[in-house]
C-alpha cells in the first residue's frame, strides 16, 4: 500500500515537472539555491475506525483520535456519552463513572493499556489530548480478561509514530463564571535507524460551584408524626492537575521492538461547603448533636506513577511472542474537617485524616502462532499484585474517637491476581471466521486492621465463543454471535471491614452506616449476543445488537439494622451482599453515514445516532422495577456534523437523553434518578495549515439533575431526594503545530 502510493506521488510529480513552463533564466539561477532543498512528503496508511472494527472477529469499537478531538470534551468519559449503550454517572454536561449497557460501577472493565489502574485514578479526569485511541469490546476476551460483565472500555494512551508533530493547545472553559484554564503539547518525532517516540503533558485547573438542595419527609407509623427536613447551600470545588505520557518505541530488528511508557498523574484539590438545614416541626427539646448548620472544608492530593514497558518479538514468519511488565506506586492524602452549629453556636467539631500508599504490578506473556490452514493460536499467563497502607485519624472535638477504637487507625490490604488463557481465531473459509477461547483467573484478597483479620479467595473459569458470518465476499455485510461467560469480582474497599459512621440526627435508614463485607463472592455471568451488520461504501454504518446477561451471586448494597460493635444501639448500616441471580437484556441500534448517500443533491452532512434500549429482573426483589443497580431504560444519541465548502469551518452538534428510572433496590427501598438531556455543539475554524481555532457548548438547555429514594421500614416512611441545577460550560480553544 505504501509502496503504491510513493510511486503514484512519484509519477504526478514527474508528470507535472514536464508539463510546467519553463522559468526564466533569471528566476531559475535566483531559485537554484532552494531548489535542491526538497521538503519531505510522508505517506502512511492507517486502517479507519470502521475497518479495524469490521476486520475483528469479536465485537469491538474503535474511536480514533479524530473522533475523540471532534467536540473538544474537557474529559475522556464526556466524549464517551456518545457511543451506543454507554452512559455515565455525574449530573448532565459532568462525565461521571462511566457504564456500558447502563450497568452499574463494576461491570464495565476499564483498562488504560490493557491494564487495570490503581485506585485515585479516575477515567472521567483523563485529558483527550493523552489518548491515542479507544478500544470498547462489547463482549469479553480470553485476551483482554473476563471481568467484563458489561464489556470492555481499554484506552490506549498516546503512541510513537515516526511521523513529525510538534503541538500545542491553550484553553480555557466558563461555567456559572469561573474560568478553568488549560494547557496540552504534544510532540512526535522519529530518531536512529527506525525509532520514534512521544512525549504528551497536560496541565489544567478547573473551578465549579454548584447548588445544594436536599428535602427529606419522615412519617412514623405508630405516633402519625411527620417531619421534613430541608437543606440549603453551595459548593466550591477547585482542582488543579498534570498529566505526563510518553512513549518510546526502539526497533530491535524486523517486527521486533521494545517499547517503554511512563505515565504520571499528579492531581490536588480543594472543597468548601456551607449548608442551612431547616426541620419542621422543630424538635423540642432537641436531640443530642443535633445541628442546623454545617460547615465542611476538604483538601485531598494524589500522585501517581506507572512504568509500562512492552517488548515484541517475532521468531519467525508465523511466530510472535509479546512480554509486558509495569510497576506502579500512587499516594493519597486528605484532610477534612465539619464544623457543625446549633443556632449559631458551633457544636461538634469531626477532622479526618487520611494517608493512603498504594503499590501495584503487573506481569504478561503471550506466545502467538499461525497453526496450519487458517488458524491463528494465542496462550498467555498473567500476574498482578497490589498493596494499600492506609492511615487514618478521626478526632472530634480534638479528641480520638471511642466509637471506632475497636478497628484502629491502621489498615493493610492486598489483592493478587494469576490468570492463563487460551484462544484460536480460525478462518473456515472466505465468510466464517470463530474465536474459541478460555481463561481461568484466581484472587485472592486480604485486609487486617488492629482487631480483625479478613482474607477472600475466589477463582473463576470462562470459557468464551465467538463467530462471524459474512454475507458478501467482501465483509461489508456480516452477522455476529457470541456466548461467554464472565464476571465481576468485589472491589478492594467493598470487602474491607472498617465501618464509616453517618453523624446525621436523627439516625434511620436513609443515612446509614456504611462497611464492607469480607465474605462477598464474585459474580458470574453467562452472556448471549448476535449482531448484524452493513458497512456503506462512503464509510457508514448501520448495525443492531442483542444481548442478554443471566448473573448469579449479584452484589448489592443493602440496608438494613444491625446489632453493631461501635454503637449501644442497633443501627442501620449499609454494606455488600450477595441476594441471589438477575438478568438483563437489550437492543442496540446503531446508523451513521453521509447524507449524500441516501438522498440525492444533499449536503455531504455526516449523520450519527444510536438508540439502545435495557430491560432487567432481580430474583427476590418485588417488581415491577426490580432492576439491576442505576440501569435506565435506555439511551438515544443523534449527532451532525458538516465541514463548509467556501471557508475552512467545521460545525457540529450532539444531543445525548438518558430517560428518568425508577428502581426498586431492596425489599425496603426504591430509588428515583431524574432524565438526562445534554446538548453539545462546536464549531472548528482553520485559520491555515498550522492553526486552528475551536469553540464548543456542552449541556445547552441545562435541566436540574435530582435523584431520591422511597425507604419503608417497619415503622417509618422516609422520602427523599437531592440533587440541583446543571450549567452549560462554553470551552475556547487553540490549537497550533509549531
């Protein structure tokens, strides 16, 4: 492909040096100077998104660089919002945890370089600029790991390409009038015989205020009293951030290379908060440490560090073998303090203090072979390891805690993780194309405080088929099926005994106590999907995907009254639990393609939307909204964008709808979280070939963001819900290759 484009660049060149007029004699002895000096033309082909996507045999998304730069999102999980079946947690135009399939946190597999990173990082904070790509498998791998119940999101941090950039981007974003100022460079470059690299940093600092409301209703059965409780108040967060990525690829000879790649986030912030919370009818006479006011302050910072490296070597014309390692190392401290009041008069003073040191690594192998006619085998065995040491002082009124004394201020933990696996990607003929694969996983987990000792081991099989069907010779029409198994193990703090304790007066079952569950086991989960799809010839695209999940051992978060060792009173206290299987099913529709191919005389527009529609059932849990944890009915994405013909302007416009829920979480409690419609806009302006400018709108038509829950227990009926406005954030930028 290569070699084709150089010698059709060559014979245009040469055609058009015969066809040009010959210049004067003066003019040619005044340009011979320059003429000897030829810029350098590079011509590389990349495969497109569509193509890497119709070329794999598994079901896989790919979002190149230009997609993801397409709106200018200040966060990675914003531009993710757009893709079919994803949506996140955060109020409308904030990202938030990002989910596949409207799953809940821990579905969705999230891997940064095919490895999973350590705690304090967060998807939603990641800079675009540091992505090169992203990667989103809808169903799980024998490669890519099994703890994807949902699917896979793995972004792949920038790479080195021996093509030359050298760019920089400054902008700023406004919200509610606060300027968040940020700054990215990039640069590309080739060195020695064959080597390149890439060295990416991002700086950013971002201020929001945001409104805090918060009603609460309480009716008692047995007295037929009623109480409502409303709080009042704002919010100040500031944060400030780097990002460091760079990557260093050295030639080892013919498809063979090491490539080494450090990442390093280092991040700090700040929050004020001042609220009013008013109680009618006043209670008379009140309660111990009842409060109507509340003043918290909070600063926290994180560091982290990860070393990635990865060497490829190929043995023979069918034979590869790929090694990877990384260590990693991150620190997380935080201070906070809560000054209560009662009528102006401060009360009860609580300060926490944190220091938490994590240590993480990670080890794999995979040997690759083409095997006889069609078949391509893939074996690897991977290790990973890590370790917390947490710190922590909890003092009220300057004095230590007797509530808590029990557990210490003291807590190690660690988890480990060894994993093989297999798989064979076997081309039957010209239109079937299998993946058979398996892979077993084993972890264990421990945590020890001053008074307990807590270990949890769980290993899991999964065994993994996957098939493709083309309907043309060409693979422009194919249909996709699948049958997995996979799962979602218990997350580091979810098995960690230690409670943390709700000082809100008066204690019931919407401000519980929360603590992990030591003896929790993982999920497993047995996933059917099958899937068509057409690829346009000007590069569209219109598919549909089913799927269903039937789960077993579900973990959920459920609130009930314990006899407890830090109270002398039973108390409500929220903790994991397994309850039993779930299922869940849905459709995922998905179009984009250019106007102009479908309707004649049309602008060459490009058109993008998704619908993906979800429907689950709890075993055990009452319906008719016994659903799994914070999954929507579905979501709809439309999308446009249009680059003028007689000036360089680019505009483009988004609209993302998450339909409100309902969920009934536990035989207790249901929970109620609002819609979520978020228009976004751009408009791209190159001003030449080196500069361009960029203005974008995310959340036009902002909509207030309230969640609630309805609590029944044997005496009370408790209605809440909280939340407030959302806000449209105007973002400017410039983009320059130097």
């Amino acid at each position: 492909m290569r070699l084709a484009s150089s010698l059709l660049l060559l014979a245009s060149a040469s055609a058009l040096a015969q066809n040009a007029p010959t210049p004067p004699q003066g003019a040619a002895s005044a340009a011979s100077g320059g003429a000897d000096k030829l810029q350098r033309v590079e011509v590389q082909g990349r495969a497109t998104d569509d193509t890497a996507r119709r070329m794999s045999t598994a079901s896989k998304i790919v979002i190149s660089r230009e997609e993801i730069e397409k709106f200018g999102d200040s966060t990675v999980g914003e531009m993710l919002k757009r893709l079919p079946g994803v949506t996140t947690g955060g109020r409308p135009g904030r990202g938030g945890d990002v989910r596949m399939r409207g799953m809940g946190g821990g579905y969705t597999q999230i891997l940064v370089n095919g490895e999973r990173m350590g705690p304090g990082f967060s998807l939603d904070e990641l800079p675009p600029e540091q992505v090169e790509r992203i990667e989103v498998l809808r169903a799980p791998t024998a490669e890519y790991g099994t703890r994807a119940v949902a699917g896979t999101i793995n972004v792949v941090l920038r790479e080195a390409y021996r093509r030359r950039l050298n760019e920089l981007r400054v902008g700023g974003q406004l919200e509610r009038g606060l300027i968040s100022p940020g700054l990215g460079w990039s640069r590309n470059d080739s060195f020695g015989e064959g080597g390149a690299y890439n060295v990416t940093l991002n700086a950013m600092k971002n201020k929001r205020r945001d409104d805090v409301i918060s009603d609460v209703k309480t009716q008692t059965f047995s007295t037929g009293a009623s109480v409502d409780q409303a709080t009042r108040g704002h919010s100040d967060d500031e944060r400030q951030g780097v990002f460091f990525n760079a990557r260093v690829q050295i030639p080892l000879g013919p498809g063979s290379s090491l490539a080494l790649q450090p990442f390093i986030v280092a991040n700090q912030g700040s929050n004020d908060s001042s609220i009013r919370q008013t109680t009618t009818p006043a209670p008379n006479p009140a309660p111990a440490n009842f409060f109507d006011q509340v003043d918290t302050h909070s600063d926290n910072r994180m560091r982290m560090l990860r070393l990635m490296s990865q060497l490829q070597l190929r043995l023979d014309a069918e034979t590869r073998v790929e090694a990877r390692a990384s260590l990693g190392g991150g620190t997380v401290t935080g201070n906070s303090a809560r000054q209560e009041r009662l009528a102006g008069l401060a009360t009860r003073l609580q300060e926490d203090r944190t220091d938490s040191r994590d240590r993480s690594w990670n080890l794999a192998g995979k040997y690759s072979r083409t095997v006889g006619e069609g078949h391509s085998f893939v074996g690897g065995l991977e290790g990973e390891g890590q370790t917390r040491s947490q710190a922590r002082e909890s003092l009220v009124n300057g004095l230590p805690r007797t509530d808590l004394a029990e557990f210490g201020d003291s807590l190690d933990a660690s988890t480990s993780r060894i994993a093989v696996y297999a798989q064979d990607e076997w081309t039957l003929d010209k239109q079937w194309d299998f993946y058979f694969g398996a892979r077993w996983e084993g972890i264990r987990t421990r945590s020890t405080g001053a008074s307990y000792q807590a270990s949890n081991r769980s290993g899991v099989f999964t065994p993994l088929v996957h098939g493709r069907y083309k309907l043309d010779e060409r693979g422009r029409e194919m249909i996709r099926a699948s049958i997995t198994r996979s799962y979602r193990s218990p997350q580091l703090q979810d098995l960690i005994g230690r409670p943390s304790i709700n000082t809100q007066v008066p204690h019931q079952a919407n401000t519980p106590d929360r603590a992990g569950n030591p003896d929790l086991k993982p999920e497993l989960a047995t996933g059917l999907e099958i899937g068509y799809e057409k690829y346009l010839a000007k590069g569209g695209l219109l598919s549909i995907n089913l799927f269903t999940r039937r789960i077993s051992d579900l973990m959920r978060t459920q609130t009930l009254l314990e006899t407890v060792s830090w109270s002398p009173t039973p108390r409500w206290v929220a903790r994991p639990r397994n309850i039993g299987k779930a299922t869940t099913s849905g459709i995922e529709l998905e179009a984009k393609f250019r106007a102009d191919e479908w309707w004649e005389g049309a602008l060459p527009v490009s058109l993008r939307s998704n619908l993906s529609l979800f429907t689950s059932k709890v075993d055990g849990i009452p319906g008719p909204h016994n659903q799994i944890d914070a999954q929507p009915k579905g979501t709809l994405n439309l999308g446009a964008d249009y680059r003028l013909r007689s000036i360089p302007l680019t505009l483009g416009a988004s609209v993302n709808f998450t339909p409100s829920s309902v969920i009934q979480q536990s035989l207790l409690t249901e929970v109620e979280t609002d819609r979520k419609r978020v228009f976004d806009a751009f408009a791209l302006w190159n001003v030449d070939s080196a500069l361009s400018v960029r203005l974008s709108a995310n959340n036009l038509a902002p909509l207030d963001y309230l969640s609630g829950s309805v609590i029944t227990t044997g005496d009370q009926l408790i209605s809440s819900r909280s939340g407030g406005p959302s806000y449209t954030a105007w973002q400017l930028r410039v983009e320059y290759k130097l």
